[in-house]
C-alpha cells in the first residue's frame, strides 16, 4: 500500500543562502549559483545518516531536479544521480520547486530506471495532484529517459544537448 501524501515542496532562498525543506527546516547552503538554465546549490545534509551532502540542480525548463548526493560509508546506493520530476517556479530570488513524486534514478552512461509510479498514480487518485499535473510529471519522465537513452545515459551528453552546462563539486568536468 503506498502512502499517499501531499506532493512536497521546497524553497531555495539564495540572498538568505538557505533551502527550506517540505517540513519546514532551514538548511544552510554553502554555495547557490544561478545560470540562465536553472539555479545550483550544494550544503551539507545534517541529521542524514544515509548522505552527508549533496549537490543540486533546478532545471525548470526540463521540469527536473537533478541531485548528487554523497552517501555516508554503509549507505551507498548503485546510482550516481537522483532526478526529482518537479514543477519549479520563482519569486524574485527565491525558488520553489513542488515534487510531483516520479524520480528517475541515474547510474550514468549505464541506466536510468523510473521509480514512485505507485505515489504518483495514488496522488492523482486521491485528489492531491491535479491529473494535468500528473501527465506533466508522465511527460517529463518519458521525455528524460528518451534523451538519457539517446545519448547512452550519459548526463552531461544529455544536458548539453539541451543547452544546460551542469557543473559540481564532486564530479570534475568530463
């Protein structure tokens, strides 16, 4: 059974260097850096036993968040991106992005598997997420698998095809 639940949102405050979790904390950021494309931010993830930080990216015009999270020793999971399927939209210097539950999770240049299909459909059902909402989270998906598929699962490959220039901390350019 899965549980069903509000789709959940998040704020990106740059000018108070802050991200405001679904549940209402206040995680300092280390670094924002807004591009045309979207905006980066990368913080430390305390009170996380499975990661200890990560690295972001909102996309709005791909309709993604693109995550690197570095799992804890113990904790590591076979994928080196997580994609959240959202809706972003801004209000000055502040970001918000509505999680509409599908992820796509990335092992790059080898897979991407879609997963929550079960939250989503559950969400759409229960009237928690309009269905025009839920067939823009289907197309978003569908159309990340086929540009990842295209260009072998190769994210930076992907990105660029699309004019996004996604750089990270812990991934040196490739």
């Amino acid at each position: 059974m899965t549980d069903v639940h509000p789709p959940k949102v998040e704020t990106f405050d740059p000018a108070a260097r802050v991200n405001v979790d679904n549940k209402g904390f206040h995680r300092e950021v280390d670094e924002f850096r807004e591009e045309p494309f979207g905006l980066y931010l990368a913080r430390p993830a305390p009170g996380r036993a499975q990661f200890h930080y990560l690295e972001s990216w909102l996309l709005p015009g791909l309709g993604l968040r693109i995550t690197d999270f570095w799992f804890s020793p113990g904790h590591e999971r076979d994928q080196d991106f997580y994609l959240d399927v959202v809706r972003v939209h801004r209000d000055g210097q502040r970001w918000t992005a509505t999680d509409l539950y599908l992820d796509l999770v990335l092992k790059d240049k080898v897979s991407v598997r879609v997963i929550d299909s079960d939250e989503l459909l559950a969400a759409v059902t229960a009237g928690l997420l309009p269905q025009t909402e839920g067939e823009y989270a289907l197309e978003t998906a569908y159309a990340a698998v086929e540009g990842l598929a295209v260009h072998g699962y190769d994210l930076d490959a992907w990105l660029s095809a699309k004019g996004v220039t996604a750089t990270w901390r812990r991934h040196p350019v490739r």
